[in-house]
C-alpha cells in the first residue's frame, strides 16, 4: 500500500495541529552561531555535577530514577522558593511554585489554560519567537504593542485594552518579557510596572511574566517584579534553570497563585517533571546558585561588551542602531537603511554565519529591517570573528549612510 500524502495527514490532524508544523533544527550548525540564544558550553560545571549526581545516586538513588510528584520535586520547589525569597525578599512558599519541562513547557501551560480560539491577546512587538507559535496554535488573535526604552509602552496597552472592552471583547492574557527583552532588549521601568499591573486589575487580566534571563544583570539596578507588584493574583511568572545553569536540565518553573496550580499541571499527562534531573540540578544547586551567577554575570558582560565593540567597528560608519542591553543575551540590530535582508542572508550563509531574521519576532508582520544577535554561546574570539563577517555581509548587502549608534 502507498503511504498516504501530507494533504491525506491535514484532514486527519486536529485544527490546532494544522496551523503549521516545525523543522527539526537538525543539520549542520554555522561556524559562527550568532542565532539562538544557548547558554555558554564552557560556563558548564561539568565536574561539580558529576559529584551532584553521584551524590544523588548515593542518597536517594531509587526516588531519582522513579516518576515523580504532579507539581515536580520538592526539593527543588523549595530551592526556587528560596532563590526568590532571598534574592529578591519575596514570601513564597512551595505551594506557589509549579515545576516544568523548561520555561517553554511552563509558557505552553498557560498558553493552553488561559487562551481560547479568537482570544485577542496583548504581547510585545518584537517577542520570543517561540511564543508566537505556540499561541498561534491555540488559535490566539495575537495584538504585539511596541516598545521603546523603557519596555512596552503601557499607555498604547490601556488603549487598546479599552478599545477591545468598547468592541465588546474581553482580553484575557497580556504576555510580556519585562527584563532584559528578547529580542529587542530593554528592561520595564517600575513605573511602566506598576501601571501594567494596575491595568491588569482594572481590565481583569492575567499578566504573564516571562522572566527567563532575570538574574543575568551586567549593568544598572534591578527593578522589582511584577509578581511582586501584584497583591491580586493577576500575575504569574516564569522561570529557568537554562540560562543560569544548563538548558540541558529542561528544568523551569510557574509561580503563581496556589489555586491556578492545579489548572495548569492538569495539561501534563503525569509521571512529573524529571525527578533525576531535579534532583541533580538542585543537589548542586544548593550550594552554587549564587557563586555560579557571578560567574556567568563576569562571563556574559565581557561577551556583550565584545559583541558591542565588533558592531561598533564592523558598522559604526553607517546609519545601523543597536541596543545595548543590560542583562540576558541579545542585541537587536537595525540595519543599516537600504540594506537587502534577503542579500545578508545569502553572504551570512555563505560565510556560516547564523542570526535571527526580525521578522521571525513580530507577531503581525514586518521586522524585515531587524536582525537578533546572540552574544552568548560562542568562545569571545569566536563571537568577534563572527560579528566582523556579519557586518561586512550587511555592508555588502546595501548602501548604509553614515551616522551614530545608539538603539
Ligand atoms: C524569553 C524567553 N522565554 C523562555 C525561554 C525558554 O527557555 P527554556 O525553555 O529553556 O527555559 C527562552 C529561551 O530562549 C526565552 O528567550
């Protein structure tokens, strides 16, 4: 018998499933991976985790390698409890923390249990790419708002979230990534905080904040999250053990109100979230989190620096911007005016060097103009080489004016 044809599989697949399916990233990687955001192999504590994972065969050796609790292990709810308590004078307690596989999984959770076919849902302009999908597919009616230095500009949010109620549709999920934004960079002021927040309890609106990169800060004062902004429950906040650790773990978190918990895991078919994993990454953790932080801290700013440094010299003689953020891992470059995108894409190929196309982040189009930089996963002489052929593509691919620098 003939196997049956991708049309015979579209009718077959659920609507959600026809939206559109995803390439295995497989293939050969560029020489230069300016692209995805991956943390840094070398920062990887490879030995100290061989020692967490004897210890944990050793301890308690037949919990590990069983299923585990709904809600993830305790012993690592209560080590994100206790990184939030301490490092930012929360007052969490383990019944506010949901485990998962990777922030992704914790996004996708939410995603599936606030948002309905036709929902119109607020989100950043630029976003995280992998979002956009993954609310594509529940069908959301995705409205990106811009953002400017000083994060998303919650006064075009209150407009349309008034306009919306006026047309008789309710908003029920404003997604945004209020520190060290990917791709574009900036971080939410307290002020914009606190506004988005009120808007939240005036609208009725869940407000999910995406806190990937939170404890990466090179440069500048930490603002205070809007989970600790909230005294009303309209704010859950995810988290990562990917960029402070590995992203190897497929270890994140929810916090939220203890009742939304529920709701939430009830979209995991059981079994819990790795119970070995948990287990090695909070053995280690446990008596690492806040060296290891300084660490990458020290690692990742003299990254971004170079980064910075070869933009400036690759471009600083055409009218590019850039951002020049104070934590997490990207640069949002804009290209210089009369660039090809298509023609850096060619040259970038032709050099093997990856990089994010804008308009993979833009929730309604557009972006063409826009590229993401990740400073983080090449070696420094790498991450330079590979910044200096990039601009030499862009500049080959148009006719930039000459001009400043700045975002
Ligand atoms: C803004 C943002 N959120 C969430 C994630 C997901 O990370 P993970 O699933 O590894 O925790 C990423 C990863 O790149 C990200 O950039």
């Amino acid at each position: 018998m003939t196997a049956i044809g991708a049309e015979r599989y579209r009718e077959l697949l659920s609507r959600r499933a026809a939206r559109g399916s995803r390439a295995n990233y497989g293939g050969i990687a560029p020489t230069y991976q300016l692209g995805s955001g991956k943390p840094d192999p070398a920062s990887f504590p490879k030995h100290e985790l061989v020692v967490a994972m004897a210890d944990v065969m050793e301890i308690e050796g037949d919990d590990a390698l069983t299923y585990g609790a709904l809600y993830g292990w305790d012993g690592l709810r209560d080590l994100v409890v206790h990184k939030y308590n301490v490092l930012e004078g929360l007052k969490l307690e383990r019944d506010n923390v949901l485990l998962t596989n990777g922030s992704n999984d914790a996004i996708g959770l939410i995603i599936q249990a606030f948002v309905d076919e036709g929902d119109p849902i607020i989100c950043e302009a630029p976003t995280f790419m992998a979002t956009i999908g993954a609310f594509r597919r529940q069908g959301a009616d995705l409205l990106g708002i811009e953002l400017d230095d000083e994060g998303l500009r919650t006064d075009l949010v209150a407009e349309r979230l008034a306009a919306l109620r006026e047309a008789g549709r309710r908003c029920k999920l404003i997604y945004t990534i209020p520190t060290f934004q990917n791709p574009a960079g900036p971080t939410m002021s307290e002020r914009r905080r606190r506004h988005l927040v009120k808007l939240a309890r005036e609208y009725e609106v869940m407000i999910l904040e995406d806190d990937a990169y939170a404890e990466l800060r090179y440069d500048g004062q930490p603002q205070p999250s809007m989970y600790s902004l909230d005294d009303a429950g309209f704010v859950v906040r995810t988290g990562t053990v990917s960029k402070i650790l590995g992203a190897g773990f497929r270890l994140g978190w929810v916090i939220a109100p203890p009742m939304l918990l529920g709701y939430l895991s009830a979209f995991n078919f059981g079994g819990g979230i790795s119970p070995l994993a948990s287990r090695i990454c909070a053995y280690y953790l446990k008596d690492h989190l806040e060296p290891h932080i300084r660490e990458l801290i020290d690692i990742y700013r003299a990254k971004r620096d170079s980064m910075l440094e070869a933009l400036q010299q690759g471009l600083g003689d055409t009218d590019a911007a850039w951002s020049r953020p104070e934590g997490g891992f990207f640069i949002w470059v804009k290209l210089p005016s009369g660039t090809d995108p298509q023609r850096v894409s060619e040259l970038a190929d032709a050099a093997s060097v990856g990089y994010v196309s804008g308009t993979m982040c833009m929730p309604n189009g557009g972006g063409e103009d826009h590229i993401r930089l990740a400073f983080s996963y090449d070696q420094p002489e790498q991450l330079r080489e590979g910044t200096r052929l990039l601009c030499e593509a862009i500049k080959q691919a148009g006719v930039g004016v000459s001009s400043g620098t700045t975002f």
